[in-house]
C-alpha cells in the first residue's frame, strides 16, 4: 500500500519488444511513454513523492522550453 501522496513509477517490458514508463496507484495506473504494456513484465517499480515528482518535472520542462 502507498504512503500518502505518493506514486509508483515502474519500467516494464512492451509488447513491441521495448520499454515503456508509467505511473501508477494502487487502483490501477497509466502508460507515460513507450508501446502497451499489456501482460509484460516491471522491470523495475519506485514509489516517490507525488509533489517532489511533479515539481521536478515542472522545473525541467521549463528549462528545456527556455532552450529552444
């Protein structure tokens, strides 16, 4: 079970032989980036701090739009 305002990230295996990230909870979760991950194995499963996470992704999505 998750400590309060946290997250799972995981690294799966997809279905096209790839990577996939996602995010997820305890009732289900999201595929961020890569091919579906439907009956493939977590590599590997993080939880983090949903605020720190968001914040980190914040910022650097920042600094990447300023480098453009």
């Amino acid at each position: 079970m998750l400590k309060p305002n946290h997250v799972y990230i995981e690294v799966c295996h997809n279905q096209s032989g790839g990577l996939s990230l996602c995010v997820s909870n305890d009732s289900g979760g999201y595929r961020i980036s890569g091919s579906k991950v439907g009956g493939c194995e977590t590599l590997k499963c993080f939880e983090v701090n949903a605020s720190e996470l968001i914040e980190q992704i914040r910022e650097h999505a920042n600094i990447e739009r300023a480098d453009k």
